[in-house]
C-alpha cells in the first residue's frame, strides 16, 4: 500500500450558528446523499465553493509566509 499523506492544516477555529430543525435536517439530508462526511464538511464545501466564486483565495502557506514577516 501506498503512504499516506498527512494534511496539513491551518489553525482552526469554531463556528456556531443556528437554524432551524427543518434546516438541519436538510442539510443532514443532503450531506448524507451527496458522500459528505456530515453537516460541517457540507458546510466547509459551501464556503469554499462560495470564496472560489467570489475570487477570495486561503492558502494556509502564504498566510504562514505573512505571518514570519
């Protein structure tokens, strides 16, 4: 088997927010069928989708580069 590659990640944080059960159980719904891990990895797909449109760029090494400056 082949190695595996670790993720690298930046520092994360929390975000909390609230809807309604309805809206919840959609987006379970909707995580479920489409192959998403759960709710939060549905709604990280959205964010990025929603910055790609957007033109806004995150990448975690020239924040790193930034941030030694």
């Amino acid at each position: 088997m082949g190695k595996r590659r670790k993720r690298r990640r930046g520092e994360t944080a929390y975000i909390n927010i609230l809807v309604t059960a309805q809206v919840l159980r959609e987006a379970e719904r909707v995580a479920w069928t489409e192959g998403y891990t759960d709710v939060s990895d549905y709604v990280r797909d959205l964010i990025r989708k929603d910055f790609k449109e957007r033109g806004v760029s995150i990448r975690v090494e020239e924040q790193k580069a930034e941030e030694a400056a």
